[in-house]
C-alpha cells in the first residue's frame, strides 16, 4: 500500500521565518487566517500550501490548516531554505550619497525603496546597494550589515551608515541614548491645534494585526517598548497639517503611529487608513481634489528631513539636510492652493 504521509523535512535542515506567541486574548481562529494578519505579502493559499508541506509548527508539533489557534500558542514558520534576506547579493544600484568618509556616509534615500530584504522584497534595497559598493561591512545587532538605523519603505529621506566597527558601535550607542537629532517632515489628516506638543506613548505590535504597531497605555503599557514624538506645526492647510516631528525614540512607524494616537494620521498612509478621506467635506469636487493629491503623492507624506550625530573618528557634531522630495512638495503646494479658496470649520 502506498504511503501518502507527508514528508516532513529534517529538523537539522530548517530555518525559521517566522515566531510568533499568542496574545493572551486570542479567540480560536484557523491558523491559516490568523497568519495573513501577521505575515506581509502572504496569501491564503500560500498558507495553506506551507501546512500541507509541513513547515507551520505549534508548539513544536507541525499543524494543518485547519488548526485553531489558541492564547500563548508558539507559532514558528519553518522553511528546508534560510529566509531570503539572510541570501544577501550586491547589486549595482545608484545611491544618492550626502557625505562619505572613511568612518561613514550618508545617504538620502528615495521613497519606494526598502532599506533591508524581507518577506517580498529580497532585491533592489538599500543593503544590496551597500554591499555591492563596499567590502566587509560592519553589522549590527541584527546581523544587517551597514545600517545603525533605517526608515520605512515609503519614507523618504537620510539614513547613516557605518563603514568600520568603531563607527556602528558609537553611532548605535548615540541613537541608543538619544543623542542623535532627527527631524521629519509629515503632512496628516486634521487641523492640528495645538502649535506644538509632545506624544508619549509604549509602541508595539497590534494585537489582531501584525502589519501594524499601536500605542499600549496604562495596565497595557508593558506590550510596547517607551517611545516619544515631538511636534510642531509648520503650516495649516484646512483639512490636513504640515508638522515637523523629532524623534526622541526610534521605534518601527513612530510618527505613523503616534500621530494617528492623536487623531492625525499622516496623508494617503495606507496601512494605516490615511489612504481615505479623513477629514474634509462631501462634494463630489472635493473628492477629487483628493484623489488627485493621492496620484501626485502615491504614498505616505513623510520625509526624514534632518539628521545630526557626533562623528565617530572626530567628535565633530555633524547635521545634514535633505530637500523634501518633489512628490510631496507638489501634494503640499495643490493643499496650499485649496486652503486659500476654502473656509475649512
């Protein structure tokens, strides 16, 4: 009789992709679903065919499908394959570099590239760039090999990168203690009232959607890592406001999530529903004004605009300034033309 088990791939020969625990809360859900909300760029099917294969493990036993999640469950994704992002290439990518030195350089990243390889984007980023160009890169703690400190995909703007150990130890070392200086600009939904504030609030995971982070306050607080914003209204334009942010803490989406905590999130953010109309009127006229604003800016208004650090061979304090990209200066030269012929309540 023929044996149709699945073969399950030898322990010795797995990777981990994925981990996740449990929230405490969880109600029982197919494993299936609950991993699209944790796994970017993942599809049902390909959940399902990973099960099949054998490679979604619970508690160390491998699952099917089917199986219903439960709170404190240890969900690990296993793969005969190290995650792509660990198989790192160098390629021939034009960088737009502010500064280099011997200890250093940086660099004034576009929107729409990706800093380090992950889960769908394992060529084109920012990393293959750097080691392309360099030899023996240092890497930091989480062995990527250049970068002290990074910003989203979409975001545009400066990053530091660091050539030698010396460099990523003392450079990490300032962004740790929060002695480096770095200034966003973002336009978000809403007249922002007060002129300028500060947002404390513990960032972490949300709970029923991986893909997002949330602001954990209170009794909840110890779900996030400690995480601070200041702000500072540069201009009022109606229905949405240009503020400058400084980041006294780097937590993963700070300004996404922190401004969004305040009723603000930043415009045409998609993950976290700036892509709709937020704020604003109900003529079919405005509608399409927004849309267009979309079109020019097909992503989130939000650009690092300033960076500062201490040299790590000199100790010479060191700020550079990017100009902000033309897609967002034409989003916010079309909502400086609205504001003026609009009386906004």
């Amino acid at each position: 009789m023929e044996d149709h088990t699945p073969q399950l791939p030898d322990e010795d020969t797995l990777y981990e992709h994925y981990a996740f625990k449990v929230e405490k809360g969880q109600t029982p859900l197919r494993i299936d679903k609950y991993l699209m909300n944790f796994v970017e760029n993942a599809t049902r099917n390909k959940i399902q065919a990973a099960a099949k294969n054998g490679s979604i493990y619970v508690n160390d036993t491998p699952v099917k499908a089917s199986y219903k999640v439960k709170p404190n469950d240890d969900i690990r994704v296993l793969f005969t394959h190290p995650p792509y992002e660990n198989l790192l290439i160098g390629e021939d990518i034009p960088l737009d570099v502010v500064y280099e030195d011997d200890d250093l350089l940086v660099v004034n990243k576009p929107a729409g590239m990706v800093v380090h390889p992950g889960h769908g984007n394992y060529s084109g980023t920012l990393i293959n760039a750097l080691i392309y160009r360099f030899d023996n890169l240092p890497n930091n703690s989480s062995e990527r090999p250049g970068l002290v400190h990074r910003i989203d995909k979409d975001t545009s703007g400066l990053l530091v990168i660091a050539k030698t150990e010396k460099a990523m130890a003392d450079l990490s070392l300032q962004f740790a203690e929060k002695t480096s200086e770095r200034e966003y600009v973002a336009l978000v939904w809403g007249n922002v009232e007060a002129d300028e504030g500060t947002i404390e609030g513990n960032i972490g995971r949300h709970p029923k959607n991986r893909l997002q982070n949330t602001v954990f306050l209170g009794d909840e607080a110890e779900k996030g890592k400690p995480a601070i914003t200041h702000y500072k209204v540069l201009e009022r334009l109606g229905y949405v406001t240009l503020v400058s942010c400084k980041l006294e803490t780097g937590r993963t989406h700070q300004i996404r999530v922190h401004m969004k905590h305040i009723g603000h999130t930043l415009f045409n953010d998609e993950r976290y529903g700036g892509e709709k109309i937020l704020k604003g009127t109900t003529f079919t006229k405005y509608k399409q004004f927004v849309e267009n604003c979309f079109k020019v800016l097909p992503r989130q208004a939000l650009h690092a605009k300033t960076l500062g650090f201490t040299h790590p061979g000199t100790g010479e304090f060191m700020q550079f300034t990017s100009d902000i990209p033309d897609d967002m200066l034409q989003c916010i030269d079309k909502w400086k033309g609205y504001s003026k012929h609009q009386e906004v309540d």
